[in-house]
C-alpha cells in the first residue's frame, strides 16, 4: 500500500481513491488515507472534486456514452499512463 504503515504519498491517494469513495478500502488504510488528507490541501480538494462529480453525474452507463466520447476518453488515460 504505502511507503510506510502510517504515511501514504499523493500518487498512492490517487491510486485508492476510488476504493476509498467505494467504501471497500480497509479500514487502516482508510486512516492513513484520511491523515494524508488533512495534511494535503491538494489531494483534499481532488477527492472532494471526485464526490461532487460522482454526485452530480450519478451512474452513467456504458451505453449512455456516445462512441466518439468513449473512445476519445479512452484515447486521454492510454496517453496518459504512457506519460
């Protein structure tokens, strides 16, 4: 999970963010990842920016995204991780 048991970096906050907005993250690591928190304005702000949009757009499914949209989604992360 984290460099250490009690501090976890911004990438690893962007790596479990979603298990943690899920509410599957384990409860320890939700600990380390709340600490982070409040400590990283940044990181604070990008989670809270996640939960608006999450409650805002509610659950889009797959067939609600045109293809052109998907597939230039698609085409933004691939770019992305290869950054």
């Amino acid at each position: 999970m984290a460099e250490s048991a009690d501090h976890i970096t911004c990438m690893e906050v962007v790596e479990l963010v979603n298990d943690y907005l899920e509410r599957t993250l384990p409860p320890d690591e939700v600990t380390v990842f709340e600490q982070h928190l409040n400590f990283c304005d940044g990181c604070d702000l990008y989670v809270e920016q996640l939960k608006r949009t999450v409650e805002t757009v509610g659950e889009i499914r797959e067939d609600d995204v045109p293809a052109e949209a998907k597939e230039r989604l698609l085409s933004a992360f691939r770019d992305w991780k290869r950054s």
